[in-house]
C-alpha cells in the first residue's frame, strides 16, 4: 500500500476511535451535572407529579447506559433521534443550524486567511520597521479585546450611529444571497479581527525562522528580490505550522462562535448547543457535541496530513 | 378659529386628510407644531384602528428547546406565541375583571361550587373545524389528568369534575371558589381542536393569528387568520416574534427599526432610551416580587424573632432606587400588592429601622455565626447586588449575613425551595386566592417559604367560598399581616414590567397581569 493512504487511513480509524470516546464523554459529563431534562423544562413550575410524568415520557427513567448504546445504534444508521424538550427531528434542526454556522465561518475564513496571511509577509518584509510595527499593534489590540465588546461598539457605531448594516445578523431561507452577506457583514468583521492576530504573528514567525537559514542567503546572493526570496523559498518551508494555526482558527470560527452568535442574534449552532445544555437535552448536546468534535479532528488531520506532504524529512520516513 | 380646528379633527377621524395637510392648515391658524401634533395623534386615536402592516417583536425568554404545545410554556416568548394562535376561555382585562374570549358568559353556582361556561358558536379552528365543547373539555383534560405536566397543573388540583353539555362547559369543584373564571383565564389553557391530545405542538387554535414559521429560539411568523370570531381582534398582516435574548442587540433592534416593540428593558438604559425620539418606554407597575426567603421549618430560621430581625434589616427603598433604578415599588413581605384586586391598601409598611432589627436580632438569641444567604443572577436581574446591599444594612445591625453565590444553571431545581435562605422571584397572579394558595397553602407544592399555619389554611378556604366582597378583602387583609408578620418571606421590591414601544404604534394601555399588555398587543395595537 502506498504510504500515504496507508497514513490517511491510519489516521482516519483514530478520529474514528476519537469521536467515539468524545461521545462517551459527553454523555457522562451532562449525566454528571445536576437535574435532568425533566426538571430543566418544568423550572420553578415543577411539581413532583408533573416530574414524573415528564420523566416518564422523555424515558429517563430508563439506566443511562441503555440511553447512550440506543443513542449509539441510532446514529450508526445516521439517525440522530428527536430532542427531549420540543420532539423535533434534529437532524433537520441542525441542518438549518449548522448550515448558518458554516456559512458564517466560510465567509470569515474567505475574508480572514488571505488577509492575515498576506499582513503576515508584509510583516516579515518590512521587518522591525514601520508597517511591520503597526501590524502587530493593531491585529494584538483586537485580539485582546473581548470579542462582545468589539461586536457592541461596531452595533453602536456602524449599525445605530451610520445605519450601514443591520445590527441583527437574522438570516432566513426567504432572503437572496446579497441580502444575507449584507446581513452577516457585522459578525464577519468582528471573527476575522479575533482571529487575525494568531494567524499573522505565527505566519511572520514561521518564516522568519525559515529566513535564518543559509538556502535563503543563497537565494539573496544570487540576487533574488527581498518578496520573492520570501514567497519562492521561504513560505514553501514554512507551510506546516501556518496551516496548522490555520485549521486551529477554522476549527474556532465553527465551534467557539457562540459569544458573537449570541450579540447578533445569529441563528447558529453555538446558540442552539448552549440552550440544549441548559435544558438537559442530552441527544442534542450528543449531536452538537459530536459534530464539533469530527470538525475539530477533521480538520487537524487535514493540518497533520499537509505538514507531512509538504515535509520531504515526513513523506519518506526511514 | 376653534371651529375650524373641530372641523378639521372631524376631517382626520373620517380618514379625510392626511398628516401633512392638517399639520399644514393648523399652521396656518396659528397653532404651533408640537400642538398640532398631539391634535392630529388624538384625532387619528380617534378614528380607531387602521388594519395592515407587519408587527414584529423582539423578546427576551425564549430557546431552540421551546415548543408550540401550550402545557410546557414557561417563559416570555412561549407565552407570547400561545397569544397569538390561540385564545383561552376569558382573559382577565387591564381592570382586572374578566372579559368573555371563548366562553360568552361564565356563571357561577350559589355556593361557587359548580361553574358553567356558555361558549361562542361558529368559532373555527386555524385547520377548519369548528370548536365545541368536547373540544374545551379535552383540552382541560389535557392539562389535569394523571399524565399532565402541564404548566397549568397546579391550578387544576381543585376541579372535582368536568363535563360538556352542548353549547356549555361546566367545573365542579371539591372546594368552592370565587375566583374559579380567573384560573381559567391562564395562558397555558389555550383550547386546542381535540384538546391537543393527538399533537399538542401543532400551534392550531382559534387565535387571531396562524403559525407560519415556527423556528424555535430564532423566530416564530404568523399570518392574520381571517375567520377569528372577532373581527376588532388582530389588526396586522402578520406578526413576528423574533428571540433577541441579548439585552442590547434588543435594544439596538428597536433603536434601528429592526423591530417595533421589545420586552424587558434593562432599567439602567431605560431613562436613555427614553430619551429616543421614536419610541417610548412604557413601565407597568405589575405582580411580580422579588423576594429573600426563609424556610420557616429550618433552624436558624424557625425562629420568628430571627425572620423579623432580617425583616428590618432591610433597606426596601435603597434597593428600588439601585436595583430597579426606581422602576418598581417597595414591597411588604407579603406576596401582594395594590396591583391585586381587593387589596387592603391601609396595611402599614414595613419601615428600615437598624433598632428593631437589633433588637429582634438579640431576642432572637442566635449564636452569632454567619447566615447563609444563597443568591444567583438568574434568581432576578441584580440578586447578586441586592444581597450585597442587604449584607451591609444587615451587617449595620450586628446581623452576620454571608452570601454563597450559585450558578444560575440549574438554580432553580438545586436551590430554590430546597435551601433553607435564597434568592427568588415569583410572577404574581391574577387574584390573591391563586398567589396564596400556590405558595402559602400548608400542602402547596411550591411553599417555598415553608409557610404552614393552620389557621391561615382555613381563612384561604373560608374566603374562597365568600361570595360577599367585603368580608373577602377582610379575610385577605388578615392573610396579608400574617405573612408579613410570621412567614418566612422577606419581600423588598415589586419590580414593573419595562417595555419599548416604538412610536409608530397606537393603543398602547397598561397592563398588570403579564408583560407586553398581557400578550395583548397583536390583538389590540395598530400602526398609526
């Protein structure tokens, strides 16, 4: 078998395993926290007899492990089941979610790499000088304050004070696709100066690291520009750990959105993931949880798997 | 000049001119703008309704779990979403009487016992069928026999039987009940075709509005449902509730024209946004407290001269002006305030006074170690402020409170009515029999105070069959010292709902049942 498939295939069984022990661990941690889904529902309304009865008809009465196994069986067949709380399908709940979810993390990605990419060179080209300086100031100022508080003073200043965007990020299936790029223009801004700062700082390092070495002096003395020394054989070598920090901050813009969600109003995952934890909803939780963690381990096999291409010393290992 | 002026006005409620020219002519007769204005806003108030236009709401209280069935509503966006597709029997009215919706008139037997309902005729359902009273008595099933976990279960307990007899629904009860229609005017009790036995959360009813987008935590759309037996009722094309949990995004939505009312108004931004020139902020005094309580079952506070000593160790006024920024009243450790029919208003209120919280403290004989007070800010907006600000007045009268913050997650099942001393909040009720029987009855679910006496259970009993309204406020007034005087609660606010409306809409009245004019606004506002 050839190496390399040989190596996704290997790595593939292990997010497997992975995603397998994720589950089992989210369903032991929402059967560790207090009260269950019964008892959230009802509030300050329950009483011992609406309890029960609730209990009895969401089945908790029934031991956990025989809950998680059917939960386990149902999702081999790719049935995520119905919620507790309100009996609808979440496959199709989540559809729509996870649909918003993506939406808004591929247009901050689309916006965000190449632009922290691209500050990242300019960095490394005028470094230690001006532009270099003003780049790190800035992309570190944002990143350092809370991402609500930027999501707040653009509400404030860009929607209410200028009335450029809509302060709410609402999007539904009846609004054309500019109304809904329109719609997400706040929250876009507001991910892509978050994430920024981690991009740019590790694109700089990596290839200033990679500038140390004696091919790139090679390069400047047969008389290569300062940009092309840095694009031909500088980044080729610094790939890995930028796409590395890449995936990481991908990983951030689906799973680790629900502050900015929840400042725009913005129907995703994250909301939907936090309301379900509140209410106990154990197939919910089990379902987000889930697809968080194959987006997460997706994407750093992708990072994995592109370090070891793009390393000669990786693809042919002794 | 002034007769022009009546001609005018005439002019407009007949839908004869429009803003601009009245505004124009006015000028002209030398009345200033502001004035004109109002003139023109009364004239047009006048004209009554106009129908049209798309409502929409941004409210905080709702969540991807909620659902459409009536039996599991418990907070705002639920409640407001049952007002639009669905109607219960009666609703109570801003005057707090009760005003016929499904049933045409409500009787009462002589000794209150047996309660009949005389219901509309010709009433469809959003899926075409017409309602009956099989239909009522279904959906009163629904919520009362043995496998309900509706919301509305605790207001059922009394009902001996039901039957539907024709055109009438008939109660009766196991105790007699004055206040039996005020029990049915309930927002969980929305009469469903077949009770909602098959699929409680289709969200049919015969509401003003049907459920066209139900996205749970996002959105829900309704359309205007033209066969409502009301034809004043619903003068919007459509109506949408948008879930806007974040306090400023929803202040920001009405601000921006996003939406044209929002609920729960942060009182600290309410005098700001006031200040808005297109919109109002409308503050209700309503039924809901805030509220310390004890266990009075529970050592240290079994012991009366403890629970009088943080009683008056209390600064009630402090904690309206910071707490509520003054929008809510002081409250009297009692569950009821002057928002409740038959209120004895002459009750005296409780005073801050360090001296007697001392001197009721040394009484007490406690031992001097710290008092546990558990608080979290899911209890109210500002639990955490409130206690500290009890700690210190309390701390002023040698009383040693210590505060054990809880998380908000799972408040409500850990600690609240399970920790002898914590922070609360109740919603009020519509009459004081339903508030007192909820939570101070010795065999309540919810007595979460601990409350048992007696003598107090016979005056509620004894008031519920007293049909004569004089002797009821007397007994009520009776119930009321005992609370303040022995119970385990220490009530020091009732907190008004705070509301942003935007100026566009007319028919604003205020409300003290629920927020948002009871749920009312739909039915009974218009776009001017």
């Amino acid at each position: 078998m050839h190496p390399i498939i040989k190596l996704v295939s290997q790595r593939l069984a292990l997010g497997f395993l992975l995603l397998f022990g994720a589950s089992a661990l989210i369903f032991g941690l929402t059967e560790a926290l207090p009260g269950d889904a019964a008892q959230a529902v009802l509030g300050q309304a329950a009483t011992p007899e609406a309890l029960a009865n609730l209990r009895e008809e969401m089945g908790l009465n029934r031991p956990a492990l025989t809950r998680y196994f059917e939960w386990l069986g149902g999702i081999v067949q790719g049935d995520l089941g119905q919620s507790l709380t309100n009996k609808l399908d979440i496959a199709e709940s989540i559809g729509s979610r996870l649909g918003n979810t993506l939406f808004l993390a591929f247009w901050a990605a689309v916006v965000s790499v190449p632009l922290a990419i691209f500050l990242g060179l300019l960095a490394v080209r005028y470094r230690n000088r001006w532009p270099d300086k003003l780049i790190s100031a800035v992309t570190l100022t944002t990143i350092s304050i809370p991402e609500f508080l930027i999501g707040y003073v653009l509400v404030y200043f860009v929607a209410v004070k200028l009335g450029l965007f809509s302060p709410l990020a609402m999007i539904n299936d009846s609004m054309s696709f500019w109304q809904k790029l329109n719609s997400i223009a706040l929250p876009v801004i507001v991910l892509t100066l978050v994430v920024l700062a981690h991009m740019m700082r590790m694109t700089r390092a990596a290839i200033l690291n990679v500038m140390q070495s004696a091919y790139v002096e090679t390069a400047e003395l047969k008389g290569l520009s300062n940009f092309q020394v840095i694009y031909r054989h500088a980044f080729p070598n610094a790939v890995a750990p930028i796409v590395n920090v890449v995936m990481l901050n991908l990983a951030y813009l689906v799973v680790g959105v629900v502050v900015v969600e929840v400042v725009f109003v913005y129907p995703g995952m994250g909301q939907y993931l936090v309301d379900h934890v509140t209410k106990r909803d154990v197939p919910v939780v089990l379902a987000c949880g889930v697809i968080f963690a194959a987006i997460y381990i997706g994407l750093n096999m992708i990072a994995d798997i592109v370090a070891i291409l793009a390393n000669p010393r990786l693809r042919h290992p002794k | 000049m002034n007769e022009q002026l009546t001609h005018m006005t005439k002019q407009v409620t007949a839908g004869k001119l429009t803003r601009r020219e009245f505004m124009g002519k006015a000028a002209a007769l030398g009345v200033t703008a502001a004035m004109a204005s109002t003139m023109f806003a009364d004239a047009a108030r006048a004209a009554g309704p106009i129908k049209g236009g798309d409502l929409k709401f941004g409210l905080q209280g709702g969540e991807s779990t909620n659902s459409l069935d009536p039996a599991t509503y418990a907070s705002s966006v639920p409640f407001q979403n049952g007002k639009q597709f669905g109607d219960q029997l009666v609703e109570v009215a801003p005057d707090g009487s009760i005003e016929p919706r499904l049933a045409e008139s409500v009787e009462g037997s002589a000794d209150a016992k047996v309660w009949t309902f005389k219901l509309r005729q010709g009433v469809e359902f959003h899926n075409g069928k017409t309602m009956t009273s099989e239909d009522v008595l279904k959906t009163m099933e629904r919520h009362s026999n043995e496998d309900s976990k509706s919301g509305a279960l605790g207001i059922m307990k009394g009902i001996e039987s039901m039957k539907a007899d024709g055109d009438n629904f008939q109660v009766t009860l196991t105790e007699p009940n004055a206040d039996l229609p005020y029990l049915m005017a309930d927002y969980h009790l929305i009469i469903q075709p077949d009770g909602g036995m098959e699929n409680p959360g289709a969200g049919i009813g015969t509401g003003p509005y049907k459920v066209e987008v139900d996205e749970p935590g996002v959105r829900h759309l309704y359309t205007k449902f033209e066969n409502h037996w009301n034809p004043d009722f619903g003068n919007f094309d459509s109506v949408e509730v948008i879930v806007i949990n974040d306090a400023t995004a929803r202040t920001a939505a009405l601000q921006g024209g996003q939406v044209h009312a929002i609920n729960r108004v942060e009182p600290k931004v309410a005098d700001l946004l006031g200040r808005a020139p297109n919109l109002t902020v409308h503050s209700t005094a309503g039924r809901g407290h805030y509220v310390f309580i004890m266990h009075c079952d529970t050592a240290p506070f079994d012991n009366n001269e403890l629970r009088l000593a943080l009683k008056h160790a209390i600064d009630r006024q402090d904690l309206v002006d910071k707490v509520l920024r003054g929008y809510g009243t002081v409250g009297n450790d009692m569950p009821v305030n002057a928002a409740y029919p038959l209120f004895d208003g002459s009750i005296p209120q409780r005073e801050f006074s360090l001296e007697k919280a001392a001197e009721h403290y040394k009484k007490s004989g406690h031992d001097g170690s710290p008092i546990i007070l558990r608080v979290a800010d899911g209890a109210f907006p500002g639990a955490v402020d409130a206690a500290a600000l009890f700690q210190q007045t309390a701390a002023q009268a040698g009383i040693p409170l210590e505060i054990k913050r809880e998380p908000n997650d799972g408040y409500w099942s850990e600690v609240w009515n399970v920790q002898p001393f914590c922070a609360s909040y109740w919603g009020g009720r519509p009459v004081q029999d339903q508030m007192y029987s909820t939570a101070y009855l010795s065999s309540a679910d919810w007595n979460d105070t601990r409350f048992k006496v007696p003598e107090f259970d016979e005056m509620l009993f004894a008031a519920r069959a007293e049909l004569d309204n004089d002797k009821r406020k007397d007994i009520y007034s009776k119930m009321g010292m005992m609370v303040r005087d022995q119970g385990g609660l220490i009530c020091p606010m009732f907190n008004d709902f705070v509301e942003g409306v935007t100026n566009q809409l007319e028919g604003w009245e205020n409300d003290p049942t629920q927020e948002m004019m009871n749920g009312n606004m739909s039915r009974k506002m218009w776009f001017s």
